[in-house]
C-alpha cells in the first residue's frame, strides 16, 4: 500500500521540490496545506505531514498531528526553547522527525563534528561556527549552525548552554573566552547554505565545510524521513535515526 504525503507550505520554494520528490519516491500526494487553511483536514488524509512552513506554525500543526495521529517531519527553523519543548510533549503520541536540516551530507557533518570535538580539547582547540544564507532569511544564527554548536558541545562532554557562545563581536569585547563555541553569521544574495567548523590551535587549523547548491537535497532527505517514519512508535527522532547513525 502507497504511503499518502501530505505537505504543509505546498506552494513555497521547498513545497514545489517536496512535490516532486514525493512523487519520485511512487508515494501518493494526499494534498497541500496552504497558508491561513485550517489543518486538520490535511493532516486527518494523511499517513505522514512533511512541513516547511515557520516556527510559528509549528506548535499548531504539532496539535494537529496529535489530534490526527498522524507521523510529522518537521523541517521549519527558529524555533525557541518552549517551542521545541511543546514539540517534545506531541512526540509522546506521535512519531516526529524533527532536524535542523535534511541534507544527508550536513548530517554526515553532525556526526564528523562531534567525533571530532571529542578528540580535540577545548583547552587548545577553539571552535568557531560561519554560516552563510540567502538575504531572505530571518534566524540567526541559522537552525544548522545550533545544531553544529550542539554537536561540538556533545563530543567535550557538556551542553551548548553550559559551554558558553560567542556571536557577532564588535568593538572592543575582549579576549576570546576559553571553551566557548563561537558563531559568525553572513546574508546576501541568494546562497542556499554554507557552514564550516573551524578548530582552531595554536599549531594547526582543521576546517569542516558544507555546502549546499540545491535544495532539492532537503527535500529528498524530508521524503526519505517521511517514509521512514511510517508504523514508527511514538517519539522525537532526527536524521540520525533515518540515517541509520544512531
């Protein structure tokens, strides 16, 4: 039996490319939400909801898959401290892959970067996170960014929160601290991504780039996450998981 997709944000950037992806994987588009419709429909058709909409939307369209017991892929960015806190509690209902990115390739990086922290000692090794994104883009520093800063934090041992940040230096702000995880954010044009990890010593210098020229790449990853996640138990998952990493 065909898995039925349905796509929240069909008619954006990312909801065209889901569009095709689900249809070259033979699964069956059961419908798009657009913006201001109501979501229950949508999601009560469905056997997995793939959305790329907003951190806004994203509290309502977890109380949406809950009602429908219906699997989510959620690949919206920005979200807060309480709003992944509301998406947690839904996974204890339904099954939810939620990541900061699709891309096989910045997963792969996840997973480099924090075997990598766990080598080298936050006492010789600084590590500084540089992202780059389009102009449109409204976070900073960018969910793919976090995520790498949570995966260095991983491999030392301790939290992004307990580590300590460092962003957007300007003046006269001080030495670097000790420990930290530094980020740099940089808009323009229309680049679709770009994140490099930089370790950085007194004697050497290790940098860890992706990037990405298509976002055809998100969206083959939300469609393999969408269709993985069908008959999974209740639970908040990532791409590790998909990945088979975890």
């Amino acid at each position: 039996m065909s898995i039925r997709i349905g796509i929240a944000g069909i008619t954006g950037r990312m909801g065209r490319l889901l569009t095709e992806e689900v249809a070259a994987a033979g699964a069956i588009l059961s419908g798009g939400l657009r913006r201001g419709e109501p979501a229950a429909p949508l999601f009560a058709a469905s056997d997995v909801i793939i959305d790329f909409t907003n951190a806004a939307t994203a509290g309502a369209h977890a109380a949406a898959a809950v009602a429908a017991g219906t699997p989510l892929v959620l690949g919206s960015s920005g979200l807060s401290t309480a709003q992944e806190a509301v998406l947690a509690e839904a996974a204890r209902s339904v099954p939810i892959v939620y990541a900061a990115n699709f891309a096989t390739g910045v997963n792969l990086v996840l997973a480099m970067a924090e075997r990598m922290a766990a080598a080298l000692p936050a006492e010789q090794y600084d590590a500084e996170i540089l992202e780059m994104h389009h102009r449109q883009k409204v976070d900073s520093p960018s969910g793919t960014a976090i995520a790498l800063g949570r995966a260095v934090a991983r491999g030392r041992g301790t939290t992004l929160e307990e580590a300590g940040t460092e962003s957007g230096r300007d003046g006269h702000c001080g030495a670097r601290g000790t420990g930290i995880i530094g980020f740099a954010a940089l808009r323009g044009g229309q680049i679709i991504g770009e994140h490099s990890l930089i370790f950085a010593a007194g004697a050497e210098q290790i940098v860890l780039t992706h990037r990405s020229f298509d976002r055809r790449a998100y969206a083959t990853g939300a469609v393999r996450a969408a269709l993985w996640l069908r008959g999974r138990t209740p639970g908040l998952y990532d791409m590790k998981h998909v990945l088979g990493m975890a």
